[in-house]
C-alpha cells in the first residue's frame, strides 16, 4: 500500500525544505490453508452463482506465486514484474477478456527514468580526534540527496531530540551537519510530525544537512528499503537516517553519551568537539518501461456498453533488500498487494464466467509502480483506452487479505454515492459476514494516497477496499500463509456485487457535495 511506505515518511520532508493502522476488532483470524473454508452448493441465481466462483483456493493459487520468492519481490522495474504482468496477462486471456494495452496487447507501458544509487560509490565517514569510521549506504544509513550537490564536509553538532514544536537552532549549528536523535520504530504520523518540525527548525539556521540518529530498535533491514527508494527525491540539504550504533561511537569519541543525553527531552545544540560528517552520493539513471496490464470484458447493453467500470490493483512491491534475522531478503508482499491483485483476478474470472455480461463494460487493471508514487495508474489515466469521461467508476483493492475476519473498510465512502451503494450491498448479502467500515483513519488521508486517487483527480467516482496495515507491512515476512483465505474470498464476492449493481442500473455513480468539496478541486472534474 503506498503512502505508508518508508518514501511516504520523507516526501513531506522535500515539501518542508523548499503505512494505517489495522481495523478495530482484534488480531487477524482465520488464515491459513484452504482447506479452512467449506464448500457450498452453487445458487441458481446468475450473479450469485458467479461470485460463489471466488474461492479460498483459486486466491491461495494466486497469491501464492504472485508473492513467491521467484518473483523477487515484484520491484518496478525488474524481471519478477515482468513475470507478474506475464501471469496477468495470461489469466486475463485465458478468461476471454479483450486486451487494451499497446498494439493489440495486454500490457501498457509507460517511461520510467530509475534513479539508482550506487552503494560501492556513496558512504559516510564519521570522525572524532583518532576516530574514523566509514558507514556504507543501504546498511548504515539512507540519505535523500542534495540539490545539485554530490558531496559535503562540515563538523557535526549534537542538537536533541526530534519533537513537534522543536524551536529554531541558532547561529551554532551554522555550517555543520545537525543531529537530532528520533525516537520511535514506526513511521507513523507523529514519528513524521516530528522529523518535519526538526527540519524546519534546522535549515533556516544554515546547517550543511540533517543527520536523523535512529531509534536502537529500529529495524536496521529497513534502512535498505529507504535508501533505494529515497534516490528519486532530492531536498536543498542532505538528510540522512544512520543507525543509532554508528552515531553513538563517533559521538562517544567526541566526548558526549548519546544514552544519556536521548533519555531526555533535550532541544539544547552541543558541539561535538573534533567530530565531523562526510558524504559522497552518486546516483545513477536510466529509462525503463515497465508493465501496467489492462483488459476489457464488454457490456451486453448497447446504450451502456460504452460505460466502463474500472479494477485496479498493484501488481508491484518493493524488490529484495538486506537479509532479516531469519535471512530472508525478498519482500514477497502476499498482502501487499498480491492480495488485492488475486482478488481483481477472482473477479474478472467471476464476471466473464456469466452466460450473460452486464450492461456496462468492465475494464481489469493491475497497475505498477505503485510503491514509486502511483506512476502506473498515473500513466493510465492519462492515456486511458477508452475515454475517460466514459468511466463510471473506480473500485480499487490494495491489501485486502488480513485482520479482522468480519470487517473490510472502505475508503471514500462519503464522497460518492459508491458509498451507500456498498452498505447495501453488505446488507443484501449477509451471508458474506462482512461490516463495511468507513474511513477509521481520516488524519491519515488515505483516499489522497493511493491509486484510485489518480481516478478521482480525473472526475471518475472511486472507492478504495484494504483491511489495513499489520506487523508484517513492508517486511520480508508478508507471506501467503498469513493471509485469511476465507475472509479475501468474501472480500471479492462482496467487490463482485458491488460491481454488478455498479455496471447493470440505469443511474451511473455520483458525487455527493463532500465529494465535490474535497475530491475534485484536486483535479479537473468532470
């Protein structure tokens, strides 16, 4: 899911300088192995029979090579998203779906220029009097680059604690990298909150950089994540992250304890005598096109077969970084967002499984570049296949397969009328055992951050299905055997019914006022 990713946590600190909880009800339950859930006799009904399709084991099959280790953790671009679009691709042909990528084919390619960091070519050397230490990137430390700028030198002053509030440093920390020490593990708004008020505390004092000291238990695998992932950004200073053991001994060789001084709430600038920061970055770039795959099952209607609605998912995760304590280095990304692209499958398989299609057109798209910025589905909406004043609708799935066996929120309830919709559907369907929760965290915004977003900036209606974060979100251990089968099968029915009542009434979705006020001056409307 992006916009809780670890570049999330630093994008605010580009703005500055010019990853949701889980749903309420308790721990996941129900996950396991297939053979959890029970069969049931097919109904006679269409629709129903259709979405009794979506099985426990189809998502198992699905979810469990999409998050294998022999696609490497799905990075855009490397060769295990070529092999997720390729599987796509695939299922999408194999269920008769009309391909409505480029030149006849499945897959829609956009311009990506990657910016790679070159770890062997950028360190850190830390110094105090005879101390000397070199700290390597992606290991040590992550660093947002400077503008302009591929290396600096100036002495290191001790400056705190990082807290919201943090008052303006003076005329000492001029010239020198400020370090300021985070407390915390996890990026969440507080954690962010803090970094962003030290940030602009620190640069109108003329400091070189910022050196962020991380939290001792913070996990160190993640520092390879964030330096790969933090090179395609650039502030007018460096910032960089360096784990708490490296700042420790070059700030014990300078005569200040680091334990003691992090055990208060501490705003007070210290010079660290002797002590010094030097860095060399080098970046590398290059073009790449990396895959979106996009089909269409068309309507039976011929008055509203040119109306279209929209699946999206993301195909991609975060690649392979350092190994964790079990040395396990591929973030497979089961529920992110394997899940969410196993389901969208379920469902195209649903609906083109139908002896009849319903009225409106349905267009399937599992989107990359996701955890980039939402690049891919940025490029669809822009170079849409069909035109975009003709998409009725956006129903876009991202984690969906764990936490709380009875509950599935959905995020943009009360900006269109796909909200009620939902809640009827919920209520017409009790069998699937589902409460559809709205938006349960608002200060996160999280309807501006994801996918679907890109839609709505468009004028295209659109809800957002995740069962929110949990303790494996972005780290190797998100694996297929967490998810609860039995609860992302009713998730796609329930996104099945709700599609089906979408693409068959006569009245396409709508834009309550709230909608209007908040969504659309973010884009152009409609």
């Amino acid at each position: 899911m992006i916009r809780r990713i670890p570049i999330a946590a630093f994008t605010f600190l580009v703005a500055a300088c010019s990853g949701n909880p889980a749903p309420a009800g308790g721990p996941a339950g129900g996950a396991g192995s297939p053979a959890q859930a029970a069969s049931k006799p097919a109904p006679a009904d269409p629709a129903a029979a259709a979405a009794a399709t979506i099985t426990p084991e189809d998502m198992y099959r699905r979810i469990s090579f999409l998050a294998s280790d022999e696609l490497l953790g799905r990075d855009t671009p490397s060769p295990g998203l070529e092999k997720a679009a390729t599987y796509i691709a695939g299922e999408f042909r194999s269920f008769g779906l009309t391909p409505e990528g480029d030149d006849g084919t499945f897959l829609q390619r956009w311009s990506y220029a990657r910016t790679t960091l070159d770890r062997t070519a950028t360190s850190i050397t830390l110094s105090a009097g005879k101390f000397s230490e070199e700290a390597r990137a992606g290991r040590d430390f992550f660093v947002l680059p400077a503008m302009g700028a591929d290396s600096a030198s100036a002495p290191l002053v001790y400056a705190g604690m990082a807290v919201a509030g943090r008052p303006a440093l003076g005329k000492t920390a001029a010239g020198a990298f400020a370090a300021f020490y985070v407390p915390g593990t996890e990026m969440n708004s507080e954690w962010q909150a803090a970094i962003q008020n030290t940030a602009m505390a620190a640069i109108p004092a003329g400091v070189k950089g910022v050196l962020l000291i991380l939290d001792p238990a913070f996990e160190k695998g993640m520092i390879s994540q964030i330096a790969d992932e933090l090179v395609s950004q650039a502030a007018p200073i460096f910032l960089i992250g360096i784990d708490y053991a490296s700042a420790q001994r070059v700030f014990s060789a300078a005569g200040i304890d680091l334990d003691a001084r992090r055990a208060v709430s501490d705003t007070t600038v210290t010079v660290a005598k002797g002590a010094r920061l030097g860095i060399r970055v080098k970046l590398t770039s290059d073009e790449t096109h990396p895959p979106n795959v996009v089909g269409m099952l068309a309507g039976s209607d011929p008055a509203l077969r040119d109306e279209y609605v929209v699946f999206s998912a993301h195909m991609d995760h975060v690649g392979v970084g350092a190994p964790d304590a079990t040395g396990d280095s591929i973030f497979n990304g089961a529920d992110d967002d394997a899940s969410g692209t196993a389901t969208m499958l379920e469902v195209a398989q649903a609906f083109a499984s139908m002896p009849k299609r319903p009225a409106r057109s349905l267009l399937f798209l599992a989107v990359s570049g996701e955890e980039k910025g939402l690049l891919g589905s940025k490029h669809f909406t822009s170079n849409p296949p069909v035109p975009v004043d003709r998409i009725v609708a956006d129903i876009n799935l991202d984690m969906v397969g764990r936490n709380n066996p009875d509950s599935v929120v959905a995020i943009g309830n009360e900006y269109s009328s796909l909200g009620g919709l939902v809640q009827e559907v919920a209520h017409a369907h009790p069998e699937l055992g589902l409460t559809v929760a709205p938006d349960l965290w608002p200060e996160e915004r999280l309807f501006f951050r994801s996918d679907h977003f890109n839609f709505a900036k468009a004028g295209v209606p659109a809800i957002f299905f995740t069962t929110g974060l949990h303790d494996q979100y972005h780290k190797q251990s998100d694996e297929v055997d967490l998810i609860d089968l039995d609860k992302i099968s009713r998730v796609g029915r329930l996104v099945f019914h709700l599609a089906w009542q979408v693409a068959t009434r006569p009245t396409a979705p709508t834009w309550t006022q709230l909608g209007l006020d908040e969504v659309q001056p973010a884009g152009h409307g409609r």
